[in-house]
C-alpha cells in the first residue's frame, strides 16, 4: 500500500465513508452478506463494529477492502 493514506481504511470510519472514498467496495461488503452498505446505518456504524455484528473477523474485512481499493485505484 505503499504508504499512502488514500489507501488506509480503518475499522473506525463509517461504511459510508468507505463507499463514498471507494463506491466499488460495495462488492466487497455484498460478498460477505452485508446489505447494511445501502442503510440508514452505513452513515454511523464503523466497518469494525458492521463485521463484528455480521460475525466477520474486522481484520479481514479490512484487509480484503484495502487490496480491493488499491486494485481498483
């Protein structure tokens, strides 16, 4: 990810803030059955907080969006 924070998605921001950086990570979300990314939720629930409710481990979940937005960039 060569350093750069354009590509750094934390489990602290918002699934909306995510999809408003990277609108192409909604495949990734749908992938693991999270249809939250198209909620009233997504604008105030964290990508860490959305995995741990849908039983997905956080640390995957962020990796997969990280090499997805660095792919798609």
């Amino acid at each position: 990810m060569s350093g750069d924070s354009r590509y750094t998605i934390t489990g602290k921001m918002t699934v909306a803030e995510v999809l408003r950086a990277y609108p192409h990570l909604v495949e990734v979300f749908v992938r693991h059955g999270m249809e939250c990314c198209t909620c009233f939720g997504a604008g105030t629930e964290t990508v860490e907080r959305v995995a741990q409710a849908y039983g997905i481990d956080p640390g995957q979940l962020l990796e997969e969006l990280n090499v997805a937005a660095l792919v798609g960039d």
